[in-house]
C-alpha cells in the first residue's frame, strides 16, 4: 500500500534560511530564543546573522544583516541569557520602576521585562535627542538595535581607546545625561565600559538598567553615574569637575 503523502504545508523559504543560519547555534541558543529570532527576521528587521561582537555577563551582541524595513545595512542583535542568576540581583531596577509592576514567574519572564524595557529606555533615549543606538524591535529575551560602528566592525569603548578631545567628550556624555534626567530618564549604569565611541562620538549604551526619576533610588544611581565618569576622566586624562556642581546643572 502506497504511504499517504503529508499534508503538511512545507516549510516557507524565509524559514528554512533562518534554520540553516542559525544550524551552527543551535549550541548556544535555545529554541525559544530561535523562535524570538524567527520572528525578527519574519518581520524584515534582519535577514542575517554574522557573528558576535560583544560577550557581556548577561548577553551577546551580534552583528547581523539589516531585514527591509530596516534601511541600514548592519543591525546589533542583543541576546539575553536566559539562564543567568544574575538576573534575579536585577529585579530591583524594574520593581522600583513606576512604568512596571512586581514581576511574577519564570527568569523567562524577568528577562523578557528587562529585555522590553531596554527597549523603551532607548526609545526615551532617541526622543531625548541622546546619543544611543535606535531600538529597532524586540520579541521575549532579544532585542534589535542600531549598529554602532562602520563597515561592520564595532566602536571600541571609551575605555579601549585614548580620545583626542577628552573635554568635549565628557561634556558630550554630561549633556546627555542631563537630556536623560529632564526626559525623567537616569542610566544608572554609566562607566567608561557602556561608552561606544563612533569617531569623537560618545554613545551610550546597555539601557536595561535605566530607571525613572521618581525610582526611590534614582537620585543614588545618578550621582553614582556622575561619580563613575567624573573618575574616569580624571584618572585617564587628568580633567577635574566637582561632582555636586555637576549634579546640579544636571537636575536643574
């Protein structure tokens, strides 16, 4: 007897290149995360993936091929781990947010919040006028975003290069500060490691940990940015400001 043939509808082009550019991942990635992938690419914000760029304690960056909607020929595709207990240390900055309520369940969960809302800190970013990769679109633990960099190699830090105008950078990344705070933003994460710089550019990176002015911590987060790149800047090229009298032109 002749075996019935399957009606199961073939898989879509777009599908099997996505499994066959992903196949040497499948190491790394877990299915729900491929699944979150597929649905960036189904959307045309990637059409690729290339390879990692940045390794971070709790994500990858990859560099990948820009989708059609995107306009652009390279995009950062920022994976978040999903088994990372760091994660769990990482509630603070969303339970204290008033944009977001108590997060319940799975670390599925709590990365996927942390994941959205990187997502919107950067859209306040970008609506501030502050220098920080556009968000592109996010679906659970991965996030698309502007890539900062040129021809497909990544900006160093500002911690990896020695900069020739290091007064006009700080004032840059004091300024954009200042536009994060009067947008009711804070970083809460600023050093010389979440600096991408692109030419004399400073950008900001790594949002998911920025809070809102009205976050019972928000005050301590921000003098503690200010402090971090104060030092910095002192350390490495000698600049001194008062931290108090920068505080206050960044709150006033």
């Amino acid at each position: 007897m002749a075996r019935r043939r399957s009606r199961e509808k073939e898989p879509s082009r777009e599908d099997f290149m996505l499994k066959e550019q992903l196949k040497i991942e499948e190491g790394v990635f877990d299915s729900r995360t491929m699944l979150r992938i597929g649905k960036l690419f189904s959307k045309g914000v990637l059409s690729s993936m290339e390879f990692i760029i940045a390794r971070g304690k709790e994500a990858d960056v990859y560099l990948a091929d820009a989708g059609e909607k995107v306009g652009k020929d390279f995009i950062a595709l920022k994976i978040f781990r999903l088994e990372n207990a760091r994660f769990q240390n990482r509630v603070k900055y969303i339970e204290g947010d008033p944009r977001f309520g108590r997060v319940k369940g799975s670390i599925f969960a709590i990365v996927s919040t942390w994941c959205k809302k990187e997502y919107g800190n950067l859209l306040v970013a970008e609506a501030a006028g502050v220098h920080a990769p556009r968000p592109y679109a996010f679906s659970g633990n991965v996030l698309a975003l502007e890539f900062i960099g040129k021809d497909g190699k990544p900006s160093q830090t500002l911690r990896e290069q020695t900069v020739k105008k290091p007064e006009k950078i700080l004032d840059q990344i004091l300024e954009d500060t200042r536009k994060l705070y009067q947008n009711e933003l804070v970083h809460a994460d600023l050093s010389e490691y979440n600096i991408l710089m692109l030419g004399d550019v400073p950008y900001m990176i790594d949002f998911g940990q920025a809070v809102h002015i009205k976050h019972p911590d928000a005050m301590r987060f921000l003098e503690r940015d200010i402090a971090n790149i104060l030092h910095y800047f002192d350390k490495a090229y000698g600049i001194e400001k008062d931290a108090a009298e920068v505080l206050g032109k960044i709150v006033s």
